[in-house]
C-alpha cells in the first residue's frame, strides 16, 4: 500500500474511532490542544462537563494528555475536578495512570479528592505503586494519599509494587509508612 494510501486509512479510522466515543466538539478541539477554539467554545456556551460514550469529560482528556493550560481553562470554567467515567475513574486517576506528574500535582492544589477510589478501591497511589511511577508516588504522598488505603482485595500501594515486583517502591513506601508513624 502506497504511503499516501496508508495515510489516508490512518486519518479515516481515527476519525471513526473519535466519532464513536461521542466527543463533544469540546472534547475534540481538547484532544488536539486547542487552546484557542476551547476558549471560543466554552465562551460560547459549550457546557464544560458534558461526557462521551465512557462518561469522559473534556477535564477528563486534558488530564491524560497533560495538557496544562487546557486543564486551568476548564477549571477556571468550572470543570468538576472530580467528575467520575463509567468506570467510576476521575481526571486525577487518569492523570497517575499516564504518569503525568504536573498534571497530577496541578489536581490537587485545584482540590482533587486523592483519596477516591475507583470500582475496585484503587487509589492513586494504588496506581502509581503498579505503574512503578516512584515521581507520582511522591508527589501523592507529598499531598497526603493514605499510605495505609485498602483496595478491594485488601492490598495497600506497598503490597501493589510488592506484588508487581518493584520492591524499591515497596521499601519506599514502607519507610514512609514507618516515618508517618514516628518509629
């Protein structure tokens, strides 16, 4: 297939993929950093927390993607921080799960719950510790994530890394639990 061809099957199945998510023109113009025509449609009127097909919000996108500035417009907005998907996940668990550390850190001085659960009782130090992401754990335990937090199956963050077999992060987490304790 010639690469102009193979370009072209690209662009058509991205779009078919965007367009069966149900984005708002919102959403989409976030996705591709937009800054610009994010301003115009939110002066328009465009409301700021609508969701997709996954129960995705523009803050939603934004944050997976790390985009900063797009992230401080919808808030400014009034982008609920803590508006949860179909899966009961927020733009701060997304946020940890890409690794996206300024947007993790931007989360909570705008007052994202660091204590929510998703569906499983994940936290999102749970999901810094299983994605070995020792620059997000610092950051959550810098702004106070419950090292001592149960999922679902009674695990702490230590016990993730632990299990996942990243026992730097597990001894980490171990010497802050006992720091946090005064022993």
């Amino acid at each position: 297939m010639k690469s102009w061809n193979r370009a072209l099957v690209v662009a058509a199945l991205s779009t078919l993929l965007l367009a069966c998510d149900n984005n708002t023109l919102l959403m989409k113009k976030v996705v591709d950093g937009d800054t610009a025509a994010v301003q115009t449609l939110l002066s328009q009127g465009s409301k700021v927390d609508a969701r997709n097909s996954y129960g995705w919000s523009a803050l939603t996108h934004a944050a997976r993607q790390g985009h900063l500035e797009l992230m401080r417009l919808l808030i400014d907005n009034g982008a609920e921080i803590d508006i949860e998907d179909n899966t009961g996940w927020t733009p701060l668990l997304r946020a940890v799960m890409k690794g996206n550390d300024s947007a993790v850190q931007l989360l909570l001085e705008k007052g994202a719950n660091i204590h929510h659960t998703d569906q499983s009782g994940w936290t999102p130090l749970h999901w810094a510790a299983q994605r070995n992401n020792e620059s997000t754990l610092r950051i959550l335990y810098d702004g106070g994530a419950n090292l001592l937090a149960e999922n679902d199956k009674g695990w702490t963050a230590r016990m993730v890394a632990q299990n996942d077999g990243n026992v730097e992060l597990a001894n980490l987490l171990h010497r802050w639990m006992r720091n946090s304790q005064g022993l």
